[in-house]
C-alpha cells in the first residue's frame, strides 16, 4: 500500500515539473536579457554597468573598454529599436560611441549570473541607481527595458 502512495506521489511531482508552464531551461541562457537607455537622449560613453551576483560575485561593462574579457556581463550597443549597431571594439578603435558620434541609443546586456542580481548603471549627469534583478518561474530568461531617467525609475 505504502509503495502505490509512493509512486503516486511521485508521479504527480514529475507531473508539476513539466508541461506548459514550466519552460525548459536547462539549456544554456541568459538569466536576464536587459535594455538600459534614457527618454530622450543618449547614453553617455563613459556609462558603466556593474552587477553583482552569487552574492559576492561582481563584474562590469563600460562601452570605452577595450580587450576584456567577461565571464557574466555581456553587453552590445544597440538602437532604441533593439536592433545592434556597430560592434563595440570597431567602435572603440574609432574613438565613437555610436555611428553618427552623438551618443549611445541603448545598451543591451545579457547576464549569465545563475539567479538574483544587483544591477548599478553609472552614467554622466545622472545620480547612480541600483535594480534588484530576480528570476521569474514561468520564464528562462527576464527580458526588461530600463529607462534610467524615467520618473518611476525604469
């Protein structure tokens, strides 16, 4: 008797374990998938993206490094469609920050960091903030745009 309780427990674990809302991910992917950008003008070039993670794990991106390498922090510069611009080192080696050298549309960062993290963009003429990132259960990976400017903070 107490097998067949057993096995029906288990079976119904497996059950809630799996089907459509559930996703698989245990294939590789991002943990978070983010746009930074401000309302109505671009990033400035000397704009940092720092995250902690793992508690005590920490990384950044600032858009003028050259030749580092990340293991967690993944960012490209991108337009406000979300479409990408130039790759980060073609435009370094030309001294821009974007294709027509008026700023930076949009940052976007994917973020391999396992679980929860802390998220601290430092940009010119904007106080530091910080976002508190968290896994969501229904979803591999969190896609969210943060407007750093915006009133309610992103």
């Amino acid at each position: 008797m107490i097998r067949n309780w057993s096995w029906l427990l288990l079976s119904g674990a497996l059950a809630l374990g799996c089907g459509p809302d559930r996703p698989d991910c245990s294939g590789p992917h991002a943990d978070f998938d983010i746009t930074l950008r401000l309302r109505d003008r671009p990033l400035s070039a000397d704009t940092v993206v720092h995250v902690t993670y793992g508690g005590s794990g920490m990384e950044s991106y600032s858009p003028s490094e050259q030749g580092v390498t990340h293991e967690v922090v993944f960012c490209h510069l991108a337009s406000l469609d979300g479409g990408l611009d130039l790759d980060d080192a073609s435009l370094g080696a030309a001294g821009a920050t974007s294709q027509d050298d008026s700023g930076i549309e949009a940052l976007n960062c994917e973020l391999w960091t396992g679980g929860y993290a802390e998220l601290q963009i430092t940009t010119d003429g904007l106080t530091p903030m910080t976002y508190e990132l968290t896994p969501r259960e229904r979803s591999c990976t969190v896609t969210q745009t943060i407007v750093l400017d915006s009133p309610d903070g992103g």
